[in-house]
C-alpha cells in the first residue's frame, strides 16, 4: 500500500508540473496585445542587433529600407526610398513610438508597442517627407522619395 501512495503522489506532482509549464508558455503575447508572427519578429529583431545602418542612408533594389527607433531616436535621422517603397520599421526601445509624416496624410504606422514592427509605404510622389512620433515629438526624422 505505501508504494501505491508514492506512485499516486510522483504522478500527482508530474501532471502539477506540467499544468505550470503549459500554463507559463501558454500565457503571453508579448505585452502588445496583438497577434503577430513570432518567425517575422526574431528575424527582424535579428537583422536589427545585427546590423547598425549608417546615419543617411540610401535605398537601392537590393537594400532593405528600414528604420530603427533605439534610445528614443530614429537611425538613420534620414532614408531616401524609391516612390511606393515599403518601409519597415523596428522598435527596440521597450516605449510605444509611431513614425507619423508631420503632413498628418503622407504615411502613419500607427502605436508600435516596444519590442515590435511596422511597415509603412512611402508616398508615389518624389520629395520629401519630415516625420515625428506622435507619442514622443521631440523625436524626427526625414524620408526622403526619390
């Protein structure tokens, strides 16, 4: 009779065990509430800690066209892209930022919780284009459509 209670008991705490493990993976999102590809987060969290772009930099075919937001700052300060350029933009910091065109029409990625990204598309028509967060106004940044 003993051996069965210890057999109940290390079943008992297995399945205990398990429900905690289930139930710590289980539970979140990230803290941004939106449902997002966990593969497209790594990679672009990735391509981030990997690479630090130059202070202006310039699109090409074959460049990826991308701002970081890091320590309350967009890098590069200035991206020229071709007219209806996809945009993306990583936020490392652990702050929501936006990268709204101070225009109010042009582009808007909306609220980027930290630790996410967004994508944007340029406008079709050359020039250029100041941006801000709409959150923090003190930060700015210039695209460039060329």
């Amino acid at each position: 009779m003993p051996a069965l209670r210890r057999s109940h008991r290390a079943g008992a705490a297995a399945i205990g065990c398990l429900f905690l493990v289930l139930l710590v993976t289980g539970c979140g999102d990230g803290g941004g509430g939106e449902e997002s590809d966990p593969t497209a987060e790594t990679t672009a969290a990735t391509t981030a800690a990997t690479s630090t772009p130059p202070a202006t930099a310039t699109a090409t075919a074959d460049a990826e066209e991308q701002i970081t937001i890091r320590d309350f700052a967009f890098t590069p300060p200035t991206l020229t892209v071709s007219p209806g350029a996809t945009v993306t933009v990583v936020n490392q910091d652990s702050a929501s930022h936006t990268v709204t065109a101070t225009d109010g029409e042009s582009f808007d990625t909306g609220e980027i919780a930290g630790g996410r990204s967004a994508t944007f598309t340029a406008p079709d028509t050359p020039g250029t284009y100041p941006f801000f967060c709409s959150i923090h106004p003190r930060m700015t940044g210039t695209l460039t459509v060329a």
